[in-house]
C-alpha cells in the first residue's frame, strides 16, 4: 500500500471550502502513503454521474450534506456504524461497502476536549446524516439525547428509529450539552445561529460541527453566556483518520490520532 498512490475524493453539495483535501493528505503522508484528493461540489442531478466516476476511478471517497443517504443505492454493504446511524460518509470503492466514521470521530473530538457525555441531557439539533450518527453515538456513550428538527413527522419518525427523545422547542433550555448539526451558520446562513441565546439555559457546553467559521454565531452566543465552546474542526479531522484506515486496512489507534492532529495543529494553527 505504501508504495501506491491513493486516489480519493469527497462529494457533497459545496466542498468548496472543505479542508478534507489538506487533512487526508497530512495524516497519509504520516503513515508513509502517497495521496491524491479531489473535491466534488455537485447538485442531485450530478450526483449519479458522480457516484460512477468515483466508484469506477477512485479507491475510496468522503460524502458529506446532503448525500449521505442518498449514496446507498449505489453500494453493496452498509457496514456498522453506517447501517446502525443511517448515512455513509466514506465508501471503499473496490468493495462497494459504505461506512460511517462521523460518530467515533466526534466521540473522538469530545474526549480531546475533555467534554464528558456519559449521564448528560444533550440536544442534538438537525436530523440529518449528521444529527443521526451524533445521536447514535451520545447515546451508545451513554447520554440522554434528545433531537430536534423544524418537521415534526420526520422528527418524530427519527426519533423513533433512533431511540431518543423529540425535543418540542429548543429555546426552553434545560440541556447540559447542545450541538448544532444543523448546517446553519456556514456557506449563505453565515451569521445565523438555529437557536437563539434562550437555549442555552443551564448549559455547559455548545459543539458545532461548522468549523467555516470558526465561531459560527450559535458559538457567539453559547460563548456570550459563558459555555465552553468548541467548532468541529478536530471532528472533521479525527473522521478523516479513521476513514484512513478503513482505506488502508489498519488497526485505528486513539492514541495515534491524538499525536497526529495535535502535529497538525502546529503545522496549521
């Protein structure tokens, strides 16, 4: 494997500012492996045309909002995490199987931060790709999660499929942790936050998966009322780690990807 060169990509809807390229090519140029990463902004009327491309040219690729649902069609297997949470964010190409490492890669953030989960009232906003794997895993952590979204069918029948509770408005408050998987303060919503500062009420800690910008206005206002806040740059990392080793066939290793985002902090501060 390291004498090959991997060729990757990542598709969503507006990969645009996406630092995925520039990550993967750090954490496999550290494990000696030669990579070529390309990004794929592509409407739902390109997808298909793109999901061929990529299964048929490269090893493996990322999905991001909002087609990481929609990718199912096109694979052989949903693998663990990925069946278990709904949505796929990486795909090995020659065995057409989908995975999911969105949750261990946020788990993975939290712990960097020192944000305990186990026994906590966490909200998860946004339902999507994101919010599922995000509540899968608070809750396989132990948390009580409660999710919300603004289409209370669809909320309801997530929650149902997830086991966690629907959330009726977020701005009562009451929550110890929330997390914006909304999508909602980056690209055309820059400077809107999806909750007001009601919401963060008896919190001590607001995540948001947007890492452009780096303080996402949902971060502002959590900040303004004094929770620790963190963006998810570090997730978006620890994600494209273990998705590594998914295309390298290796053993993932916390402490090794600790030691290498903190390496790549100093290289990007």
């Amino acid at each position: 494997m390291k004498d090959k060169t991997l060729r990757l990509g990542l598709v969503g809807k507006d990969v645009s500012k996406s630092d995925s390229e520039k990550i993967h090519k750090f954490i496999l140029g550290e494990l000696g492996v030669a990579c070529e990463y390309q990004r794929f902004s592509v409407t739902a009327e390109a997808f298909d045309g793109a999901m061929r491309s990529l299964l048929g040219d490269f090893d493996g690729f990322n999905i991001t909002i909002p087609y990481k649902r929609d990718v199912f069609e096109y694979l052989d297997e949903i693998v663990g995490d990925a069946f278990d949470f709904g949505a796929v964010n990486t795909v090995v190409s020659a065995t057409r199987k989908g995975y999911n490492t969105d949750g261990i890669g946020f788990l993975q953030m939290l712990a960097w931060a020192g944000i305990a989960v186990e026994g906590k009232k966490i909200l998860v906003l946004g339902a999507g790709g994101s919010g599922r794997s995000t509540a899968a895993a608070l809750k396989k952590s132990g948390a009580s999660v409660w999710l919300y979204r603004r289409n209370k069918a669809e909320l309801q029948e997530v929650c149902e499929q997830l086991k966690v509770g629907a959330a009726s408005d977020p701005e009562e408050g009451g929550y110890d942790i929330l997390v914006n998987c909304t999508g909602v303060g980056m690209h055309d919503t820059e400077g809107r936050s999806p909750v007001g500062a009601s919401a963060f009420a008896g919190a001590s800690a607001a995540v948001d998966l947007i890492y452009t910008p780096r303080e996402s206005e949902f971060l502002r206002l959590a900040k303004e009322r004094g929770l620790q806040t963190l963006n998810g740059a570090s997730m978006l990392f620890f994600q494209a780690y273990f998705a590594d080793c998914l295309y390298l066939q290796k053993t993932p290793d916390f402490a090794e990807a600790k030691a290498l985002y903190e390496k790549y902090l100093i290289v990007n501060p």
